[in-house]
C-alpha cells in the first residue's frame, strides 16, 4: 500500500469525527483504533488533532 493509499485509509477511519470535532463536538468520542480509548480532540481554523488516550494513536490534519 503506498503512502497515499494509507492516508485515505487512515482518514476514513477519522472521518466522522473529524466532522464532528470541526462541527464543535470535541468530547466523547472512542478510538477507532483500539475502540476502548477516549479521544482528546481539538480543532481551530487551521488544523485538527485527534489523539487517543489509551493506546496514543492519532489522527492529525491541516484545513484548507
């Protein structure tokens, strides 16, 4: 798989978070990774940040 198929892959698993952490909800949501964690979500105009609590996982994007 190269590196470009490993981002979609990644980001389609982030997906509807990252939708709802940009919609404001930066609270209560698990990781889809080791399903157990909690999320620690922040987002501003420039950049989201998903990163789970329990295994470290996470998710980091640029907004354009």
């Amino acid at each position: 798989m190269g590196d470009e198929e490993g981002d979609f892959v990644t980001y389609s698993l982030y997906e509807g978070i990252v939708s709802e952490v940009l919609a404001g909800r930066i609270e209560g949501h698990k990781c889809p990774i080791c399903v157990e964690g909690e999320l620690d979500c922040s987002a501003d105009d420039m950049h989201v940040m998903l990163k789970c609590k329990k295994c470290g996982r996470f998710f980091e994007g640029m907004l354009a």
